[in-house]
C-alpha cells in the first residue's frame, strides 16, 4: 500500500473518531453571539462580540472569524463542525443566500452566505431571527415537541416566529411574523409609518422613549419612596416601571397602556392561528410582573373563546439563547438535507 493510501486511510479513522457538533451564530443589530451545540441540544461553547457599526464586510469579517473559531473549538473537544446555522434580524432569501437586515448597515439584499462560503468550508443555512426563536423553544426550551407554537419577541422591536403543524412559516418574501405591524389602534399616527402600530406602541425601544417622556413631564418620579432616583437615571425604563408599582397614577397608566397593546396583540395571534402554546420573549419581559402576568390574563377579553381556553401563555426558557438553538436547530436539519444540497 502506497503513502498516500495509508495516509487517506488514518485520516477516515481520525473522522470516524470524532463526534458531530453543531455550529451556531446568532447576528443581530447590536452583538453576534455564537456557539457549538451538540447534536442532543446540550450547549459546549459560547462567545459573543459587539456588532461592527459600519456593518457591510466589516460585519461579515465577524461572523467569519467567529465561524472559524467554532471550528477551532471543536477541534479541541475532538468534534468536528460540519454544518453551521446564522440567524439574522430580517429577512432571508433561502435559494440564493441574499438576506436584509435593517439594523446592520449595508446589509439589504447582502450576499451573506456567498460571502461565508467562500471562507468557510462546511454546510451552511440562514433563517431569520424569528425562525430561530421559534425553532430553538420548540427544539429545547418551553415548547419542546409542540407543533402548533408561535413564539412573540418583544424586545427592540416586535417579531414572530410562527410555526403550524410543525413547519415555520416564511410567506412569500419571508415576512411571515412581522408582528410588530399588527393595526391595533383607529388613530393612524406617523410613527407607524416606520415601524408599524404593535411596534411603535409596545415594543422594548417604545418603552424606553415612553420612559424619557413620562421623566420629563414627571421628575418627581426620580425620588420615589424617599430616595433619589438620579443614579439610574441612564435607566429610564427601570425608573417608570418602579414608578408603577408605587402606583403613581400617571405611571400606572402608561404602563396600562402598554399592557393593553401587549394584549391585544397576543389575542391577535391566538385568533389568527390557534396555537396550543404562545412563548414570550425579549426584553420586555424581564419585568414579568408588569407586562408577562397581566398579559397572560388580559389577552382573552381579546381572543376568540375557544382557541383563548386552548392556548397556554408562557415565558422563554431558553432566554437569550433561544437563536443560538434555533440556529443549531438549523444546522441539523441542514445536515438531514445534506443528500439534497
């Protein structure tokens, strides 16, 4: 037997030896978090940079450099990385890779994963955040084995990922779940023209400019309970929120107001599809007590009455993390597919 026979041979053994890992890498506006992921689900690695804000190539140098580190990684752990899954903050066009994402600069109809694959030698998908979410709690967190489940991100701003009968629902463009667009208020206002009526009234970035408001025309607000609020001033969210529970009216109305946009939303969504589970999650609500509960209870003065009894309203399990699963998730499936690739 020749050297290189030999030398092809010991190679296949060393492969053989090694067990599979899932790459994942979750971009969105703000970091780019990444992550090996066994094929049970059982995160091994975790890391995570601050997005480049000149976004375009810069941004892609990042997910490469992350990419390849994954890889690193695993090679350390005697695993091999042979498909990795992206998520992005928009929209994606599967067959050709082309993705836009708002909130990263220069990337409307961006050739990502051309891009990527030059670079990077394994299997590689795209789905967007709102997949992701979805995909990840359905495949480890709250609604794991469920296949009627739609999971509402409230965070900057306001998207669903929504899955019936056990498949994600893209629409004709990948809009699918742009929730943050749901009408629910009569009053036409400009805002809405940039994000939508859900969004510009309920979602996390919302909040935070309701909060300034309410600081503005209230700063009583800063000395709640006797003491002086001005040390978290740069937290105007935590500020009105503290506000509501020592039920200061103007405070507890805003709050209300929200509430009510929160549930209406989720009825919507109950109405529409009739799922069994709704998972809530994004920043929003990290302050369960004032929008989680009151949602989960208020949303069926809303909802059509049966499919309100049949829904269950919970909360992410999976937290930040939810993508990064997706995104393994992902990979897997992109793996499943490999004959087809």
């Amino acid at each position: 037997m020749n050297r290189s026979r030999l030398s092809g041979k010991k190679e296949k053994m060393k492969m053989k030896d090694k067990k599979l890992a899932l790459g994942a890498v979750d971009i969105g506006g703000t970091k780019i978090a990444s992550g090996l992921v066994s094929p049970l689900g059982r995160l091994l690695y975790r890391a995570q940079v601050e997005t480049s804000k000149t976004g375009g190539q810069e941004a892609v140098e990042q997910v490469i450099s992350l990419s390849l580190q994954l890889q690193a990684e695993a090679r350390k752990r005697n695993l091999e990385v042979e498909a990795i899954g992206l998520c992005v903050p928009g929209l994606v066009e599967p067959a050709s890779g082309l993705v836009w994402a708002p909130n990263i600069k220069g990337w409307k109809n961006f050739k990502l994963l051309p891009w990527l694959r030059k670079k990077i030698n394994c299997l590689m998908s795209v789905v967007s955040d709102r997949t992701a979410y979805v995909e990840g709690e359905v495949w480890q967190g709250a609604a794991r084995g469920k296949k009627d489940v739609i999971y509402l991100a409230v965070g900057t701003g306001i998207g669903a990922g929504i899955m019936i009968e056990g498949r994600v629902i893209h629409g004709r463009s990948d809009l699918a779940g742009a929730a943050g667009w749901l009408a629910l208020n009569p009053e036409f206002k400009p805002a809405y023209k940039r994000t939508g009526c859900f969004e510009a009234e309920a979602s996390g970035q919302a909040l935070y400019w309701k909060s300034r408001e309410f600081i503005r025309r209230y700063p009583g607000a800063l000395t709640l309970n006797g003491q002086a609020k001005s040390a978290v001033i740069k937290n105007p969210v935590e500020i009105l929120c503290e506000a509501a529970r020592s039920s200061q009216p103007e405070a507890v109305k805003l709050i209300s107001e929200i509430q009510n946009y929160l549930a209406m939303g989720v009825a919507n969504l109950v109405s529409l599809f009739n799922p069994e589970m709704i998972v809530l999650g994004g920043g929003v609500f990290k302050s369960a007590d004032l929008f989680f509960e009151p949602v989960k209870k208020n949303f069926k003065l809303w909802a059509q009455p049966l499919a309100a009894k049949e829904v269950e309203i919970v909360l992410s399990s999976l937290g930040q993390e939810a993508a990064l699963f997706g995104c393994a998730r992902s990979a897997l499936t992109c793996l499943g597919n490999k004959s087809q690739v």
